[in-house]
C-alpha cells in the first residue's frame, strides 16, 4: 500500500514514464497485475470482454499485444470493429489504465512466425483443440484430446496448432490514467495520435 506520495503524483511525464515500467513489467513478470488485461471490444449492440495475457509492449511503436485463437469469436468482432479497449488495474499500485487502440489481426504472417516459435509448448495445447473455442458440445471438456490434455504430445506435433493461432495487435492511440489514493486521486489522459503525445489532467 502507498504510505508516501509518489514522485509521479503531481508530474505529468512521471506518470507516463511509469505507464510504460508497468506495461513492461506485466509483459515480463507473470504475477504481475498487469500481466493478465481485461480486452474489450465490441460493434453495434454487442460489446464483449474478456481476461487476456499480455504477450508484447513496444513502446517506441506504441502498440501492445496478446495471443488468440483464430476461430474464436472476437476475431468476427474486430473484423466489424476494431476500436478496442484494455483494462488493467494494479491493487497495490492503486493504478488502473485503460488503454484505448485499434486492434489488427495478425494471421500467419512474419508476426505470428516469430510469436509462435517462442510460444512454450504448454502454451501451445490451447491451439491444439479440433472444434472453435465457444463451440457447444454435449458434455463437459477442455476439448482436447487426452494426449494433448496431459501434454503428452512432441514439439513437431504441436506444429499443427499453428493454424489456428493469431496475433492481435493494439495500437494504443490513448491512456487514460487513474492513481487512487486517501490524500487525493489523481487521473490523466494521454493522447498517442500521429506520433506526438498530448497530456493533461482530469478529476478523477
């Protein structure tokens, strides 16, 4: 828990320095809450949300980015529409960012090559299942196999889950920040468009 001020709570620049350290930070920590975003998108009347892992931050690129199955039904979602949004929150930082982009769906290009030959291959079972997430079956399942279930599967069998895997991109266009504290809140907004960064401060 935060005792003191710290030194970003009245400085703009410090702020942003810190959303990046953060960002990385969840890329490289697998505990930290930043680790694991809330994605949300959605097109017309139906808006969707889910828990994704963060897989990539380039902060000279603006973009972050995460994994998915190429069937699954975001994908259509994106496709219609890709404004999205992602939602982290830190509870001992007392942070939470929502990053708002355009997501981009990269399928067996460069991108998901070189994504993929770093993919683990635990990992690489949840693209192993015949049917599409989201599927309807009739009796409760992981819908894998009981091979591919227990990992009993070799490198170049799990070469086959590359069809249905997919990179998605978001290209941040703005951060909306939110530091929650007893002394005060503090809450900005950051505007990343056409490659120059725009600042300023809201009530929380």
């Amino acid at each position: 828990m935060q005792k003191n001020k710290p030194d970003y709570y009245n400085n703009l620049d410090k702020v942003y320095i810190k959303i990046w350290e953060l960002l990385i930070k969840g890329l490289e920590n697998r505990n930290a809450p930043f680790h694991i975003p809330i994605f949300i998108c959605g097109n017309k009347n139906k808006v969707d949300g889910r828990i994704v892992v963060l897989r990539g931050v380039n902060e000279k690129e603006k973009k972050i980015w995460f994994h998915s199955d190429i069937r699954s039904n975001k994908i259509k979602i994106i496709k219609s529409n890709p404004e999205s949004v992602l939602l982290f929150y830190d509870k001992e930082e007392k942070i939470q960012l929502r990053i708002s982009g355009l997501a981009k769906i990269n399928y067996q290009n460069d991108t998901t090559h070189n994504s993929w030959k770093k993919t683990a291959h635990m990992s690489r079972q949840c693209y192993l299942g015949d049917k599409a997430p989201g599927s309807t079956i009739d009796i409760p399942s992981s819908g894998l196999t009981e091979n591919i279930d227990n990992l009993k599967y070799s490198k170049e069998e799990s070469e086959f889950g590359y069809k249905n895997f997919c990179v998605i991109e978001t290209f941040i266009k703005s951060v909306e920040w939110l530091y929650l504290a007893a002394k005060g809140h503090r809450r900005a907004y950051f505007s990343l468009k056409n490659n120059s960064l725009e600042k300023k401060w809201l009530i929380p």
